[in-house]
C-alpha cells in the first residue's frame, strides 16, 4: 500500500464537497470519494509501498515543523482526461501552497515521489470523482450544485497508507499571527 501526504480541507469546506460526493454517487454513478472513506483533501506527495515509513514520518515532520495554517480558494472544477476521466475541483495556485510543496518534497525526494507531485508537474486539486462514467454529466451535477468559491482553511498535514485510507500521522500547523 502506497503513502500519501495531504492537507484535509475544513469542515465547511469538507461538508460542501462531501455534498457533491454525494450528488456523484446519486446521479453520475460516482461513489468512488465516498468509498475512500477519507477527508477530501489536496494531496501533496504519493509514495512507493515499500517507503520507510519510520523515516518519512521524520521527514515530513521535519518539514512542516514551522508551517502556519493558510487559506486556499477552490474556485471551479478541472478534468484529467483518462478512462476514467477524474474530474477536481480547482484550488487557486498561490506561491504560498507552491512553496510548502516544494519544501515537502525536499525533505522526502530520496523517497521516490510519484513523478505526478514533483514541482513542476504537481496540479493541486481536490478529487471529486475517479469512476464517473462519463465526465460530462459529473461536471453537469457539480456545477449545478456550484454556488461560489469555496474558501477552505489549511490547519493540518497527515502521513496516510492507502488503501484503505490509514491516518498514520497528523501535524497540526501553527496558527497564524
């Protein structure tokens, strides 16, 4: 089973997307969210099964250690062309969320990062669906539920293993001043 670092979106946030999960699930044959059986989320990092994950906790504590909470706005819907398509909700690239990436994967590049989450080719984004059968109706049912910018506040990073989702470790980010 792979690793994951992410940020878990906020409560509002995590309850509005959940509610698209669920409008998938009902009308665009897209369970997928709810079967993760975690937080949505940005995921900053996936690695390889056979990570050590001893060594990774340290690393990634090690390099969130001084991060502070920050905010991010997702503001529309993007689609990763594929069979299935995954159709994402788009979070607002600021340098902020670029460079406690880049950080992130300085401490753990000796760890074999998917190449998808290195710098440069990294595409923040908060799954909404993996399994819709078609994409078009997934973003028909999210837009229809669309009612402005979700903005959504960062106060955590987790170490997960999936699947199943396991939270291994939880590093609270420091409040901001």
């Amino acid at each position: 089973m792979p690793y994951a670092v992410t940020l878990p979106l906020h409560a509002e946030a995590t309850a509005r997307i959940r509610q698209m999960w669920c409008a998938l699930a009902e009308h665009a044959g897209a369970d997928d969210a709810i079967r993760l059986g975690y937080v949505p989320h940005i995921t900053l990092a996936v690695l390889p099964d056979d990570t050590p994950v001893s060594e990774v906790e340290k690393a990634v504590s090690l390099a969130v250690g001084d991060w502070t909470a920050f905010s991010v706005v997702l503001a529309g819907f993007g689609v990763f062309p594929g069979t299935p398509p995954v159709v994402w909700a788009v979070p607002v690239v600021t340098a902020a969320l670029l460079a406690r990436h880049a950080l992130l994967c300085a401490a753990l590049g000796s760890f074999g990062i998917h190449p998808h989450y290195h710098p440069g080719h990294w595409v923040p984004h908060v799954t909404l669906s993996q399994e819709s059968p078609s994409s078009a109706r997934a973003i028909e049912v999210v837009t229809s539920m669309w009612d402005g910018p979700i903005i959504t506040r960062l106060e955590k990073v987790e170490l997960v293993r999936f699947l199943p989702v396991t939270v291994l470790r939880s590093h609270p980010l420091k409040p901001e001043e």
